[in-house]
C-alpha cells in the first residue's frame, strides 16, 4: 500500500520519479538549480572541477539507487594522487575528507528534491591514516624564525606578501583583496573586507570565507612599516606604466593587475625548494602566526577572532595539539612561582 500511494502520488506530480537517474544527470541538476544559489562562485567552480575529474569518470553512468555506502567507502578510501614524478600515492585524509564534503552536498540535494529516499554517504568510512611527518608539519618553530625571515631580507612586492601573511595571520586570498582603502595608516588598522578570488581566469573581489572573517586586525610597527615602503614603490611603478589596471589593490602584478593566488603559491615553492623549509606552504604562515600568539598565552577566543574563524571551537580544533603544550607550561609554570 505504502508504494501504491507512492506510485499514485509520482503520478500526479507530487513526488519525484527518478529512482533510474543517471549520476552524472543529477550532477548537472545540482550544477544548474543548486550551486549558483547556495555555493559562492570560486567554490562552486572547485566543486565542479572535482565532480568532473573524480566522481563523473566513476559514478556517471550509475543509477543513483544502485549508489550505495559501501561503494562510496570503497571509493574514497581508496582515492589516489599522482604526483609530478609520476609516483602514485593515497591522497591525504584531509583532502579525502573535503571530496566527500562535495558527494555528500549533491546527495543531500538529491534527497531534498525527493530523487532518493535517504543519501547513502551516511555511514561512509573514510580513510584515517597517521599522517606523515610532512603533513604534521605546518608551522615554523621560534627557533627557524629568524633563519627564515633572513631569506627575505630587502624590498620586494613578494617580500612584503610574505611577511604580511606572517605577521597578520591574514589567508593569501584575503591579503591579496586588500584595497588601499581598506588599511588605515592613522590608526594603524587593517579592515579585511574580501577575498579574492578567480574563477576560470576572472578575478573579482567577494565575501571572506566566514561572517567571523570580516574583522579588524591591528598593525605592528614592522607590519606599518612594510605596507607604507610598499605604497611608495607602487606609486613610482604607477608612474612608469602607461596603464595600471587596479590601483586602487594593495597587490597587484607587475603590470597593475589582480595578484594571481596560485602564481604566488607557486613562486613561494620554488624559492623554498632545496631550503629547509620547502615543507613550507603559505597557509603555514598563518599557522605559524597562531601558534606563536597560542604559546605566548594568547586567549584561544582573541586568537579566533584574529584568524577570522567562525567559533571558538573551530581553532581549538585545528591548534588542540599547540594547546595541550601550552597547558603544559603553564602546569610548569605554576609549579615554578609555588616552588620559590
């Protein structure tokens, strides 16, 4: 009886009957209604990607009711990356885990618009590994300090993204939408309002990645200094060309366009390579700041707001380790003010 009413109810058009839709059918209707609406453009454009590489070649032409949750656990548990050299190795769980994220949102839009009854990544294992001695590896000791940042001695407009990225915490995409609006030199503030972004070689300025991103991070007197050297060098290369695109940006190219993201990242490790921090990324930048804020007793609640995390709980999180340390020394602490 219950699949009689079903079987009417589909009739009439009240339920949807797409019990034999294709994978790759539902990817497009997720494509089309769901993610210009919901996902920010440079999201939706790394979630198509992904389904276009990963899941289409394995899923496409499978009936969504022949899906099931064994074989997405097979499937992400045995998901591979193939690196420069040619070698094949798993991929990391984290990244794993942020392709799931993308399965679970399509099938959850599939459940919603009623194209199945329940979504099979419940109960989906995913692969939980140690992690390597490179990947654990995400921030600079205050011991390598000042070894690093000899490497970037003198100006340069890559210098100074460096730095900043060190000293404010700031994500490369935030730093790279800063406008010259956007840092007042008289109080010494920098207001981080955007990110930017590219979407198929369009760049254009959005929302940070949290309603906690948009904050208000006060400038050092290195930081003051770096970005007033900066904007003298940006006027005089202003004056040398005849067009300059995007003046009113903190970073641009050479020749006065948006700073590509991904060029920066890049030219970061290649300078690194063959150093002792070629383990190095930019957002191990902004790890190194927090953990150096965090072990110099920083309040975790003041050190999420200066990150732009969206809760407390997500920094304690991401930096449990730095803290069980920093709960240690002051356990040690203690005992050393009561033993005098």
């Amino acid at each position: 009886m219950e699949e009689y009413q079903l079987f009417k109810s589909r009739c009439k058009g009240l339920a949807a009957f797409n019990e034999n839709m294709r994978f790759k059918d539902l990817c497009e209707e997720y494509f089309r209604v769901y993610a210009p609406n919901k996902l920010k453009p440079i999201t939706e454009y790394d979630y198509e990607k992904t389904v276009y590489y990963r899941f289409i070649p394995y899923f496409g032409n499978k009936k969504l009711k022949d899906i099931t949750t064994g074989m997405l656990s097979d499937f992400f548990c045995k998901l591979t990356l193939t690196d420069k050299e040619g070698n094949v190795r798993p991929l990391a769980p984290r990244t794993v885990k942020r392709n799931f994220n993308m399965m679970q949102s399509i099938m959850h839009f599939a459940v919603s618009q009623h194209y199945l009854k329940e979504s099979p990544c419940t109960g989906v294992i995913l692969p939980d590994r140690d992690a390597t001695q490179e990947e654990k590896r995400k921030f600079l000791t205050e011991e390598e300090l000042p070894r690093f940042l000899e490497l970037f001695k003198g100006y340069s407009a890559f210098n100074t993204m460096i730095k900043l990225l060190l000293h404010t915490g700031m994500r490369s995409g935030e730093m790279l939408g800063l406008r010259w609006e956007d840092i007042d030199f008289e109080d010494r503030q920098i207001h981080v309002l955007h990110t930017l972004s590219d979407v198929a070689g369009t760049y254009f300025l959005t929302t940070p990645k949290t309603k906690g991103s948009k904050r208000t991070i006060h400038m050092s007197e290195t930081v003051y200094n770096l970005l007033h050297e900066h904007r003298k060098h940006q006027v005089e290369l202003q004056m040398a060309l005849d067009v300059f695109p995007h003046p009113e940006m903190v970073f641009t190219s050479t020749s006065g366009n948006y700073k590509d993201r991904s060029c920066l990242n890049t030219g970061f490790k290649r300078f690194l390579k063959g150093a002792e921090f070629e383990f190095l990324t930019l957002h191990c930048l902004r790890h190194t700041n927090a953990t150096l804020l965090l072990n110099s007793g920083v309040d975790l609640k003041i050190v999420s707001e200066h990150l732009g995390h969206s809760d407390v709980g997500t920094t304690g999180n991401i930096y449990a380790d730095v803290l069980a340390s920093s709960r240690q020394k002051t356990a040690q602490l203690i005992e050393l003010k009561l033993a005098e």
